[in-house]
C-alpha cells in the first residue's frame, strides 16, 4: 500500500466540549499505526507546551472511530491560496509580505526548538478571517514514511537533497531547518504569484527529480515575479541555495523580512 493510500486522511469538523471548533482527521487505513508515531507525538508535545500564535499543533488523537486513527487539529480559516484568491490582483504586496512574515514567524518558532516542519507549502498556511496566519501540520512528514524521507505530493517544494534521499534507498536525509528555509522560500513565490513553484514548467514528478539532481537545475529557471521587490527576491534566491550551508536560517529570513515591511508589525504570543 503507497504511502498516499495509507496516510491522506478524511477530513471532518467538530466541536468540542470547550466550544473550540477542530478538525479530525481520519487516516484511512484501519488498525494502522505509523512506525515513527512515538516521535510525531513528543513533537506535538512540545509545540503544546511552547505556545505560538502562529502555529497550530495537535490538539490530540482519538479511536473513536475504531478500527481508524484520528488526529485532532484545531480549525482556523482556510488555506492561503484560497484566502487570497478573491483579492487578487488588487491585493498589495505590504499584504502578501505581512502574511508570508507571519508564515516565516511560526517556522522561525518551530526551529527554536529543534522541531523541522517537513512540509512548508501554502496548503499548510491557514489565514483567518482577521488576517492571522498559521502554521500546520508541523512534522506529519513523519507519519509519510518509516525512515527518511517520502516526497510524495510535495515535489516541487523539496529542497534538492531531500530529493536525492528520496530517490535512494541507501541514502536517507530527514527534514532539516536549511530544508525548511528552501520550503519557505518556495512557498513564499508560491503566495505572491498565487500559483506552485515551476508550474509553467508543468513538471512530472519524476522527471522534475531528475532535473533538480543536476546542476544548475531547474531553479536557476525561476524568475523574479511582475513587480516582487528586489529585495524580497533575494532572500528568496538565497533561501534556494543549492548548497544548504549557505543558506540563512528562518530567524534571520523573519528578520530580513520585517526589515522589508519596516520593522516588526506582528502579534506577539
């Protein structure tokens, strides 16, 4: 059974006895128990202790739904993407640069405490109606696979040496901040062009793989966006370095970014 078939979930609404809206989801395959579920649980464990507004753990597990496992999130608006679908093209780029530095804050908060999300792409970035962003599904990469690292649907947001782990049995590379950091910068041209990374280049995983493995690649194919500031751009090329020592860790992109918007204009947890 792939691991698609054995970890997308069915999704649905409920309220607790609190009042607070969640989302469970029901992974589908029955009796099944992922092989690193210890260690995604001492994570959403420590995300619970060390609250950040802009990120969103595990609110718990449930078996109710027996012979099914179901995870319990807390619901908060919908996906980036669509929140910013009926604003376009008149929304301004102080919009987009206020939500992706909220999106860089909770990565930023994740890697203060040794915690890689795994994952960073705008179906991960759920906006509110005020306009408060957060990040979710922190470190489900985990449930995907039983050791290193399963690309799956999140192919052109991969750094290129998760992708080379991917494709190597013998070589396994888990998530990384520096990882992280290149999902970031991904998801950040992803939130201002409103469409995936290397789209028009209409990739097949496969393929888009191959390329990715060889130098230059495919990045040096991305072009700064209509109207992004320069100075945006280059955090972004610097965050998709193909040498992941050099590249700047989440601090200091949040920094560089509310540099950008004129200093800091988040709400603090």
């Amino acid at each position: 059974m792939s691991w698609q078939q054995t970890c997308r979930a069915n999704l649905d609404v409920s309220v607790l006895p609190s009042g607070q809206k969640v989302v469970v989801k029901r992974l589908r395959r029955p009796g099944w128990i992922p092989k690193r579920f210890s260690e995604f649980l001492r994570i959403q464990k420590t995300l619970q202790a060390n609250v950040d507004i802009y990120v969103a753990p595990l609110n718990g597990i449930s078996s109710f739904a027996d012979p099914f496992l179901s995870l319990i999130v807390p619901q908060h608006g919908i996906d980036v993407l669509n929140y910013l679908k009926p604003k376009r093209p008149d929304v301004s780029h102080a919009d987009l640069l206020e939500l992706v530095t909220q999106v860089a804050r909770g990565l930023a908060h994740c890697h203060s405490l040794g915690i890689p999300h795994g994952r960073v792409r705008s179906s991960n970035v759920l906006v509110d109606q005020d306009g408060l962003v957060k990040l979710v599904d922190v470190a489900w990469y985990l449930l995907h696979s039983d050791e290193g690292y399963n690309v799956g649907e999140v192919v052109v947001w991969t750094a290129p040496e998760l992708l080379a782990s991917s494709e190597d049995s013998d070589e396994f590379v888990s998530p990384s901040s520096a990882t992280d950091v290149y999902s970031l910068a991904m998801t950040i041209l992803e939130i201002f062009t409103g469409a995936p990374p290397f789209s028009e280049f209409k990739p097949r995983s496969t393929s888009f793989i191959f390329r990715m493995q060889t130098d230059p690649g495919m990045i040096a194919l991305l072009r700064q966006p209509s109207g992004m500031p320069d100075g945006l751009w280059e955090i972004l090329e610097a965050s998709w370095n193909r040498d992941a020592s050099l590249r700047p860790t989440a601090p200091s992109v949040l920094q560089q970014l509310q540099d950008l918007a004129g200093g800091p204009h988040l709400v603090q947890a």
